[in-house]
C-alpha cells in the first residue's frame, strides 16, 4: 500500500483506538485494500462526476419487481434525463424497515435478481454485476444504500452477540445491565418506539431507529474493519457510491446526544479514505439529517464526504409556496445558515424522499405553519408532527402547477436533484400498500403511503389522455429536465438571488422566488411565481433584462409577465 494513504489510516486509527492491542488487525486490513487495488479491473471515476447527475431514488422491487425489469425501464430513464440510479435498500433483510434492517451485507435480496430463495450468494453477486454493466453501458452510474449504524436483529452478529457476554461478538454490539447510559440521546422514531433501549433477557441492547435494528459498537476495532471490507467488497463489484445511512450517530459518548461527535467524523475519514486509496472518486453521500452548518462537518476538508444532503431546503421550499414568499428560501440559503462548500462538495436536493416531508431541521413555529398547511389527512402525520408522509403530489393539492414549480425550484437551485421514482408520473398516495404494511407489521408507519408497486399500466393509460395529472406532470418535468441538460451553470455553478421590481403588481416582490445561475459565458435568470395570481416583473436587480426563454427559444424582456405558479428559465444576453 502507498505510504500516504497506509499512514492516513494508520494514524486516523490510533486516534480511535490508542491500544496498540486494538491495532492489531489493522496491518492485515492495510494489506487487503493493497490487494483490492492492485485487482480492481475498473478505471477511476471522473472527478466531481455527481455534480452532473440527476439521481433517480427507486426500490427495484416497487419500481418493476426485479433487477431485470428495472433494466427493461433503463432507456426510458435515460430518456428522461437520469444517469444516477439510487437503489433503497437492496441488501439482505428481513424486510422490517424496507431493507435498512440488514442481515448480510454481502448478499442482495434473491427475489430483487429474480431467482430462488436458496441461490448462492456468489450466483446473485454475478446477476448484479451484469445489471451494473446494463447500467454503465448507458453512461448510468449506480449507488446503493448502506445502513452504517446498525444491522438487523437477524445479522449472524447479533445472533452471536446474544448469546452472551463470552460471546466473541458480543461487543459487536452495546449491550448493558440497565438504561442508565446514553440518557441525553434523542428518541428519532417518536410514537414508534419508547425507548433507545430494548430488553433482552437480563441485559438491554442499544438501538437509535427500531428495536429491531440494534446498534453496532464502534468502540470495537474488528466493527470499523469488517464495515471497510464490505465497502471494498462493493467496489469490487462494480458500484459507483455510496448513500452513508445515518452516519451522525455512529459514535456514542455517555454524557452527550450521541450526535456528530468527534470520533464519528474520524469513522468517515477512515471510510473516505479507504475509498480514495481503492477507486478514486468513488462517492460517499451523507445522509446527516442536521442543520446544514453541521453537515458541511461531513465534507471535513475534502478527506471525508464528497457530498450530502440539505434537510432544511426541503421545508422551506413548501413553507416559501404555502405564504407566497420567497423570503424562507433565501435565508435557509444565506451563508449564515448554509455556510460555503467546498469545490469538490455537492448538496443533494429533494423535494420529499422515501420518508418523509421531515421537519425535524426547522423552528416549532415553522414546524406548526409547514405541518398545518400540508398534512391535510391526520393519517399522513409522521414522528408525532415532526414529517408529512405523503407523495408530493398530494401535498400540493394534485395541481400540475404548483409541482411544477417545485421541480423548477430543485433543478435550478445549486446541488444535485433527486426524483423520487413515480414523482414524475404524478403517483399518488399508495392507500392499499400502507394498509398492507400495517396489518401485516402492527405498526403504524405512515411512510407506506409513499412507498409500494408501479402501477405501470395505470401510467400508461394515463399518458395517453392529455387532461390527466400523470400527462401534464411528466410533460413538465421531462421538458425541465431536457432543458437542464448540460447546462453547467445549474449542477456547478454561482448563485445570487435576485431582488425584483413589480410596479404594475405593488408588494409582490418577495412573492417571486428569483436568482441568476452562473459558470462560464452561461448566465441564466430563473424566476419562480409563488402565487396563484398573475404577476409582471418590470426590472431585474433596478434593471432591464433581455435575454432568450429556454424552453420556448423566444425573445424575452422586460417587463415580463408571469402567470399564477409559472417558472421562467432565461437564457440572459451580456
């Protein structure tokens, strides 16, 4: 292994364990990765390649029932514009948590390749590689879902570890007599689960999501080597990346919240640079639901995430539509809020995902507004008022406008958009797969309505007929994104929002959400109307504008007229 990144390790490693004892496995760990990178048959991917994607988050089996369905479907995913696939789970598993409760983090789920239960796990591991090929052979990229945190209670860990305290896996995990430890972490699942602690027999085992999902112990050297061997395993395989589920809480310190801690952003340091070492640029995504300031920790000085989510835009953007105002977008985007990123860091934008409209990053007042004007069944309520499962669509009252400008919104806003599969199709909320998942389960986890199968038939009797909600929306966001194609200035691109004069309309100023883009000789206005009524927008910054529509290819200037929840994307002459 080359010195520079055997030394990185090394020394990342002391500062968690500084037993020379501990360290014992590392040399035979350094010497593996050698290994993997003196064999790995692929090139290194492109630098910064994320930051032109348009992610497309699907569960293969809601999507088309199998890996080879979900390849019948890829040239029309490349049609639209996708050349990022994220699978939601797809490892191993019980199926408690929609596959984040993992049991083998080597094997994919059979029936997602389409074969017997009883396959060998190096026969499905080949039926992925073919799928990775299909994919890339489309100039798709490919990433997946990994729960770093914790496994499923049926993981040949933890069915090891509760044998006993002699057990040798018995610090996979963190165990105790009592609750008495890690008193001030936060329930995450409120109205869910009681308590972060689970009884078994005499002893209690440690959990942040459901009882069922137990912890792992990164206090255990062998805990931190086993995940980097499964990251390397993937590589191997042909992956493009990784979405790091729920990393902030990978580290636990009695007397804190268990959050973002110190030695967690080691953990990742270690992880990024493992990756590095064995296929450069290789993304590693953070899921770190927390303020932005503290996810940009996440991308440390370019030697742990490449990029991560931005929790708080998501909220804003719906509180911006539900009081006509763009003031709520601008200030979760000032820099006092969302600090500077670095050149190779990317935030990843999302209008909801495969939970929640999750308000968890946003103010009690904001919380009440945003849940008030949105949950508009009681049923859709998520962690007792803190998210909103519902499909957008539903949320924004079935109006092809409004969602529209919501996609208008995301794919123009700096970061890399992710369609939520069926978005684009105007999908509903799924009333017989939440009832389903109930009954079978007992529990009320509202996150079904956003979930389940592909009514693919439906979809295409539906896009036949002009008038439906399925046509008008996937006309509009297939011509938004055919439009975003190549452009630079939106994926890599500068940001200053823009201050409108509305003279012909008094006080409607912050009633357009309004912004110029910029990279290189591209310099593209995007005004955004967030009203139901008509608005004309007589200068830009106390100026005239003249430029070029990049929809239409007409001549635009001002003053420019924008009808209720219309978006303009303006191609701006020097």
């Amino acid at each position: 292994m080359k010195s520079a990144a055997s030394d990185i390790i090394r020394s990342l490693w002391n500062e968690l364990y500084p037993d020379p004892i501990d360290a014992s496995g590392l040399d035979a760990l350094l010497a593996e990765l050698n290994h993997a990178r003196n064999t790995l048959a692929f090139d290194p991917q492109p630098e910064g390649w994320y930051k032109d994607a348009v992610v497309y988050a699907l569960y293969v089996d809601f999507f088309n029932n199998t890996f080879d369905g979900l390849v019948e479907k890829l040239g029309q995913l490349q049609e639209l514009g996708v050349n990022c696939l994220w699978l939601l789970p797809i490892l191993d598993s019980p199926m408690r948590d929609a596959g984040f409760d993992i049991r083998d983090y080597r094997n994919i789920r059979a029936g997602l390749l389409g074969l017997p239960a009883d396959t060998p796990v190096e026969v499905k591991q080949r039926a992925f590689r073919d799928f990775l090929e299909k994919a890339h052979n489309r100039g798709i990229k490919v990433i997946f879902d990994i729960a770093m945190n914790h496994t499923s209670e049926e993981h040949p860990w933890f069915i090891e570890s509760r044998k006993g305290p002699d057990n040798p896996y018995r610090d996979y995990y963190i165990w105790n007599k009592d609750t008495d430890k890690y008193k001030e972490t936060r329930l995450l699942f409120k109205g869910m689960c009681p308590s972060n602690w689970e009884k078994d027999g005499e002893w209690y085992y440690f959990h942040r999501f459901f009882e069922f999902q137990p912890d792992l112990n990164y206090r255990n050297p062998e805990v931190l080597a086993e995940v980097c061997r499964i990251l390397v395993f993937w590589l191997s395989q042909g992956l493009d990346g990784f979405r790091a589920d729920a990393i902030p809480y990978i580290w636990k310190e009695d007397g804190t919240n268990c959050e973002n801690l110190p030695k967690t952003h080691t953990i990742i340091k270690i992880f990024r640079a493992v990756l590095d070492f064995v296929r450069p640029n290789t993304l590693l995504l953070a899921e770190a639901c927390q303020p932005p300031a503290e996810v940009v920790r996440y991308f440390g000085d370019g030697d742990e995430c490449h990029a991560g989510y931005h929790f708080p835009l998501m909220p804003m953007i719906f509180k911006s539509l539900a009081i006509s105002d763009a003031r709520p977008v601008q200030h979760v985007l000032h820099p006092s809020v969302t600090p500077e990123i670095g050149q190779d860091n990317q935030w990843f934008m999302f209008l909801r995902l495969h939970d929640e409209l999750t308000l968890e990053m946003v103010t009690p007042e904001d919380r009440a507004l945003i849940h008030g004007h949105y949950c508009k069944d009681p049923r859709w309520d998520f962690r007792v008022g803190e998210g909103i499962s519902a499909r957008l669509s539903e949320l924004l009252d079935r109006d092809h406008r409004k969602i529209g400008l919501t996609y208008s919104i995301m794919l123009t806003l700096p970061g890399t958009p992710i369609i939520y599969y069926g978005d684009e199709y105007a999908r509903l909320n799924d009333e017989a797969f939440y009832a389903r998942f109930k009954k079978e389960t007992g529990k009320d986890d509202t996150r079904y309505f956003v979930r389940g199968p592909m009514q693919w038939e439906k979809i295409e009797n539906e896009l036949a007929d002009k008038d439906s909600l399925t046509f008008k929306v996937n006309r509009l966001i297939r011509e938004q994104l055919r439009v975003r194609r190549g452009v630079q200035a939106f994926g890599r691109g500068s940001m200053n929002f823009a201050n409108v004069t509305t003279t012909h309309t008094p006080g409607a100023e912050n009633q357009v959400l309004s912004y110029f883009r910029a990279a290189g000789e591209e310099r593209i206005l995007v005004l955004n109307n967030l009203t139901a009524g008509e608005l004309t927008i007589d200068q830009i910054n106390g100026e005239n504008i003249k430029g070029h529509d990049m929809f239409t290819g007409d001549e635009v200037q001002t003053p420019i007229v924008l009808k209720p929840f219309e978006f303009r994307w303006i191609n701006v002459k020097a």
